[in-house]
C-alpha cells in the first residue's frame, strides 16, 4: 500500500497522557480518528469524512489535514512543533 504523505509532520500531544504523536501521513491519521480518538464528536466525524475522501483522491489533502487540526483541538490535544 502507498501511504499518502501530507506535507510536514503535525506533532500533537495527547490529552490524556501527555505523550507526543507525530502524524505523517494521511493513513496515520485516518487510524487515530477511527480508533484511538479519545471523543466522537463533529470535529472528528467531519475529519474523518475529509480523511477518507482525500484518501479516494475526492478532494485536496491540505482541506483534510486542516480537518484533521480542527478536530485535534476539539478532542484536547495540543499542537506541538514537529521532531
């Protein structure tokens, strides 16, 4: 499978743990909003939704990485610079 790069890492910092994730990849991030978000809320269904069709090639990746973002916030993470 070819992974979809996405531009330059996003490092988040979970909020439950503290512990820093760095998110490369399109496929990284559709994982985490699929079964490791820690809330299901709009942010992340919208995210997701955005994931997938940039995945199907429907759409730019930079809208879905901006989702993807926007959804982190919402869930309580906290961007961090990337390592």
């Amino acid at each position: 499978m070819m992974e979809i790069q996405w531009g330059q890492p996003v490092v988040l910092i979970t909020p439950h743990d503290g512990e820093a994730e760095r998110f490369g990849t399109i496929e990284k991030a559709r994982y985490w909003l699929r079964r490791k978000w820690p809330v299901s809320d709009n942010a992340r269904n919208t995210a997701l939704r955005q994931v997938e069709a940039a995945m199907d090639c429907m759409q730019p990746v930079e809208e879905a990485r901006n989702a993807f973002l926007v959804a982190a916030l919402s869930a309580g993470f906290v961007a961090a610079r990337a390592i």
